[in-house]
C-alpha cells in the first residue's frame, strides 16, 4: 500500500481545505513550531482510525475540529481524506466527525467500520500505531520503552497486527460460543 494524498478540512489548525501529494520514499515535515506539522500527522493516524483523543492531544476526539480563533469561528465539523494505492488501484478513505455526532468513514465511498479500517492498515503495516509514523521524541521514547511496548511496534512493522486483533475477535466468539455449549448442555441435561 501507498499513500499517495493527504486531504484536511476543518482538522485542528487546518481550517481551510489543504491538499498535499505524498510523494515515493521517505517523507520528512518541517516548518517554524506551532505551523501544524503535529497536526499533519495526527490526522494520518485519525484517518486511519486512531480512537484515542489523548493521542490527538486532546480530551475528547471533537477536539480535533478546528476551535476558532480571535478572527474565525469555530468550524462545526472536521473532515480528512487520505488517497492510496493497493494493488494498482487508487482508493480514497474519508473519515469525518461533527460536534456531537461521533465520527464515520467512507471508504471507496461506502460506509465503513471502524473496526475494518484499523484492520486493514494494521494489515498493511501503515495504521494508526504504524512505525512509519515517526512523531517527534518518538524515537527516544521507543528506547525506553517496555519490552512488550517494543514488541507490539516490530508486530506492527511486520504486518502481523492485523493478525492479532483478528485472533482476539475470534478467541473472544470461541468463548462465546463455549459459554452458549455449556448453557445448552446444562438445558439438555434438565430435560433428560
Ligand atoms: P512544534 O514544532 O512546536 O511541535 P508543530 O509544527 O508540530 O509545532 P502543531 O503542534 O502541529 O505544530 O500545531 C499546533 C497549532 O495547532 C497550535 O497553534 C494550536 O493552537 C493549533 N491547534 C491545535 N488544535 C487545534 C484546533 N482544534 N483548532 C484550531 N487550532 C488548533
């Protein structure tokens, strides 16, 4: 998968539409602090299906909605469209959140799951945890982190998250399953 273009509407500082190309290879954001390059990248990792607000370094996930400034208002929603490539075709994924109304994706134009979205970037190695999403003091933190913090990032890199969430949804219905089995048996042994 390739990320081909970035969208933003109304995401934190981006109050107008901004649209940038995200060109082959390694991509690097700079500018003057406080230029919005943070924000860049948080709505990489929003779009993707980042659920945390303290991840977009807010209370609440509306946070990410541009708040106003002294000379503009508020903006009642906030929207972000990331373009890739998969398997030589170019699909667009939108997700966009209104003040009190939560937040929902589109993919190729279809309503999509939450669920679905991170899955399918975990699968790809570039999701919203993607090691290919380097925030700043991001490495330091990397170094010093847990073992098992660690480990979750080379899974990521190896594209075997995916994997994982899928073995936790199905461990959970085999469990659910075994619960429904047991209650059936102690049903059919009533009965007998
Ligand atoms: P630095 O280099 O200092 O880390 P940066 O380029 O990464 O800065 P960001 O942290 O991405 O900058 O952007 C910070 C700016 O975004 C601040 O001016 C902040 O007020 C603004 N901002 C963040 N959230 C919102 C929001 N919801 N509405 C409007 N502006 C916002």
């Amino acid at each position: 998968m390739r990320l081909t273009r970035l969208r933003l509407n109304g995401f934190k500082s981006f109050a107008d539409p901004s649209e940038l190309s995200i060109a082959p290879g390694l991509t690097g954001v700079v500018g003057p602090n406080g230029c919005g390059k943070s924000n860049l990248l948080e709505a990489l990792r929003w779009v993707m299906g980042e659920t945390r607000p303290t991840q977009m370094r807010g209370q609440g996930m509306e946070d990410v909605i541009f708040a106003g400034t002294a000379r503009r208002g508020a903006r009642p929603w906030a929207e972000v469209a990331l373009h890739f490539e998969r398997d030589g075709a170019e699909t667009e994924l939108v997700r966009r959140i209104t003040r009190d109304g939560g937040s929902a994706y589109r993919l190729a134009g279809r309503e999509a799951r939450a669920r679905d979205i991170q899955v399918m970037f975990a699968d790809a190695a570039s999701g919203a945890q993607s090691p290919a999403l380097v925030r700043q003091g991001q490495i330091a933190e990397l170094i010093g982190q847990k073992p098992q913090a660690r480990r979750r990032v080379i899974e990521e890199a190896a594209g075997v998250a995916g994997l994982q969430a899928r073995r936790g949804e199905a461990a959970a219905k085999l469990g659910a399953a075994e619960a429904n089995l047991q209650k059936l048996g102690e049903v059919t042994g009533q009965l007998a």
